[in-house]
C-alpha cells in the first residue's frame, strides 16, 4: 500500500506530469520500496501501452458542458496520447442507443453517459466493466464525492460508474419580479400556485409566465420533476418501496399531485409547455418567459453565466415548496460508466478520472466531485431582494434531505418511468383525467412488476 504522502507522485505519474524514471527516483527517495512501487509501475506500464494512440469513443447527451470539455481534451491529449471522439443525442434518444449498445455483443463505445437508475440494470446484466482496478492509481479519491453519491453507481460492492453532477432539483426564480411585485418565496405548494397565479396575472400581457415545468413524456424527462410534487402530496410510486413493490399509482394522493400539476403548467406556464423536457424550461427561465422553474439545479448554472443569458445576476435559489407529505428535492446524477466489450478500459478509466478530478471538473461546469460542487455553485444571493440565498447554500440544503430513491432505484426502472411519464402527458393534454392516467400507469407497472417476479 502506498503511504499518504506518496499519493500526490503517483498522481504526477499517472496524469503524465513526470516520466516513469523521476517517480521511481522520487519514490524510492521517500523511502518506499520497489516491491511497493511494483504493482503501480505495472498498472502504469498497461495503461501507458493501451492509451498510445488511443481514440475512446464517448457516446453523451448535447449538453453545453461537453463543448467545454473538448475545449480542454488538447491538454489531456497531450500528457497522455489519448484522443476523445464524441457522439451525441438528445437525452431520449441516448437511453433508447445505451440501452442498445450495451445489449450487442460488441460496441465500439468506450464511455457512455447513462441516467444513474439505470445503472443497476446494466451492471446486473453484466455489461458494464467494474472501475475499481482501473481506477487504482489515478486521481480519482473517493473521499472527493459525497458518499450516496458513490454508493448509489455501486452494485454489489463494485463501482460501475462516476458521477458528473452532484444534484438535485431546486427552486429558481426571477428574484428582480419578485421584488417588483412584492411576493414572498414560496415555501408550500400552496404558495408555489398563489405566486404563479399572481405572475401570470400582471405579466402575461408582456410574455412572462409564472412557472415553466417538464411536460415532454419520457422517463427521466417530466417523470424526473413529478415525484416533488407526488411525494409533497403524499404518494409515492409502490406501497412500501422496497420491501412491498406493488405500485401505488392510483391513490388519492397520487391523483391530488397530478391534478395540481396539470393546473400549474395549463394555468401558468407559457404555450407548448406540454411538450417541455429541460431544454425548453431552461431557455424560458434565460429569455425571460418565466418567472420561476423547478428542475434540476444545473439549469441554474447555465442561467447565470452572462454569455448566454440576460438574466444573469437576476435569479434567486430556494428549495422545493412542501406539502402534506413534505418536502422532496430529489437526488440525480448522470454517470459515465465503460462498457464491459470497451477494447480500451484503462484508458476510459483514466479520461475519467481526468474529468471528474478536483482541478478539470469546475472549469467544465460538473458539480462533482466536492471541490467542484462548492466552486460551480458558488453564485452569491441576488443582492436586490430580501429574502435571496446563495445557491451554494440551498444546494447543501437540498442534499442533505435528498433520497437517492426519490425515484426507487429498480432494474425495471426504464419501463416504470416511461409508463409513468406517459400518464403525466396524457392528464396535460387532457386525452385521459388524472385520476384516468394513473390507473392506467398503476395497471402497466404492476403487470410490468409481475413479470420482473416481484409479487
């Protein structure tokens, strides 16, 4: 085992930093053996020959952050002679690929960004490399990540994948409005539709809204906000998740939620909302077409940054309004994850221990590991409103109380979020009631839970 103090030169070693002669200089000056350098030359040794002339193929979502990243590959290239090649789809159509290229007995994929509830299905079918012994001797510390986090990319004991963000769905909203109007942040869900109500009333004239929400069918896409809203009402997805996997769907809770969703985005949310996924929440949020969202933490990242978006420096942070059941922020990651027939494993592992280290991951825009989450999210309190908090404050807040089963992680997963999605667009473009929608979904997740063998 190599002694702490020799943990920053094996990390010169295997980033490139110095050649293979200085560190073993180096280390056997501090003191260490060459039986104790061995198994770290030889992992060196194999990973330097694999990555020579290496191209690794990474197939992701079309996400900003990914331009950002091969902005900063030259550098990596650089120390190491690896060269990343992407491939991109829209967040629907990369799960339906991943989903695909991992079933096939071979992929020419390297690294694949994949939804993190969808991990468990993959690892537990055997398509995915365990990263543990690739990443020994890298600069990846598992020390550097929030532990559910980690835990939550394991299977039985075994790492399958890393996590880019560290995240979970908060509250934005125009803080300068809520100045104007003199209106208090909302704090129930009573308040959240009281305070659309009162936006959308004295800015509808001018193309502002009081709430933009997703609600595009896909699991992961408007079933990734529903649940702050079901488990506010007081549902949930199954009775007792997981000891009792019968699906819950249909309950007077489950149908209150829905129907207050439905009204918040037909009542006070812009034309077309129906078919939102995060991209077009986002965008209303920057062009000023709503006055407050609930998503994913990140939106508020690429809001602030005043290359892009005019109202930067004019949004405050707070967690997601409550309910009769509570308050529930959520829990998310994507990961990326190596493909068990990757023919260049240990060269995945360390691009992505480069990509998520300490010094890479802030300057992309990750908010994982810790270094990065503090650094990303950093973005003081609007300073014109009374009640602004800084948003670095609010995202601890957020995970503190945040479950990594917000939605139960289950390997059928895919199958229940879809059904579940569809119900949810269904009651917005009012084909079927809410009540309707969720018997229907309660129908096919339990046929699709009977089949998994669950009851």
């Amino acid at each position: 085992m190599v002694p702490d103090h020799a943990h920053g030169l094996v990390n010169e070693l295997m980033d490139g930093r110095i050649s293979r002669g200085a560190f073993v200089g180096r280390a056997l000056a501090l003191g260490l053996t060459m039986g104790a350098l061995a198994p770290i030359l030889d992992l060196y040794d194999r990973s330097t020959a694999e990555a020579a002339g290496v191209t690794l193929n990474f197939l992701a979502d079309s996400r900003s952050e990914f331009t950002k990243m091969m902005q900063l590959v030259p550098s990596f290239t650089k120390q190491t002679g690896i060269k990343i090649a992407m491939s991109q789809q829209q967040e629907t159509p990369l799960r339906a690929k991943t989903g695909l290229e991992l079933s096939a007995p071979s992929t020419n994929f390297d690294i694949i960004m994949t939804d993190f509830q969808l991990m468990r299905r993959y690892a537990s079918a055997g398509v995915l490399e365990p990263m543990d012994t690739y990443l020994k001797g890298t600069t990846f510390k598992a020390s550097d990540y929030q532990g559910p986090f980690l835990e939550a990319l394991r299977y039985k004991g075994k790492l399958y994948g890393l996590p880019l963000y560290q995240d979970c769905n908060i509250l934005m909203y125009r803080a300068d409005i809520f100045e104007q109007l003199k209106l208090r942040v909302p704090d129930t869900m009573t308040d959240l539709q009281n305070v659309a109500r009162a936006i959308t009333a004295a800015d509808k004239s001018k193309g502002m809204y009081g709430i933009a929400l997703r609600g595009q069918r896909g699991m992961g896409v408007n079933e990734w906000t529903f649940p702050a809203f079901l488990e506010a009402f007081g549902g949930r997805y199954y009775k007792n998740y997981p000891k009792d996997l019968h699906p819950a769907l249909d309950t007077p809770q489950a149908v209150a939620a829905l129907t207050y969703y439905v009204n918040l985005i037909k009542s006070y949310a812009p034309p077309g909302a129906a078919n939102y996924s995060y991209v077009e929440v986002q965008n209303d949020l920057i062009q000023g077409r709503a006055s407050m969202i609930i998503d994913s933490a990140t939106l508020g990242i690429r809001a602030e940054d005043p290359k892009q978006s005019p109202v930067a420096g004019k949004l405050g942070y707070a967690l997601v309004p409550k309910g009769p059941g509570g308050r529930h922020p959520g829990f998310y990651t994507w990961a990326v994850v190596i493909p068990v027939h990757s023919q260049h494993k240990a060269a995945a592992a360390k691009f992505l221990a480069w990509l998520l280290s300490p010094q890479i991951a802030p300057q992309i825009g990750w908010s994982a590991p810790n270094q990065a989450l503090n650094k990303v999210y950093n973005i003081p309190a609007y300073k014109g409103y009374s009640q602004s908090q800084p948003l670095i404050t609010v995202m601890k807040q957020s995970l503190a109380i945040a479950d990594p089963d917000y939605r139960p992680r289950v390997p059928q997963e895919d199958e229940v979020g879809t059904a579940i999605s569809v119900a949810i667009s269904n009651a917005i473009a009012g084909t079927q009631s809410p009540a309707q929608a969720l018997k229907q979904a309660n129908a096919q997740v339990t046929q699709i839970m009977h089949q998994a063998g669950y009851f």
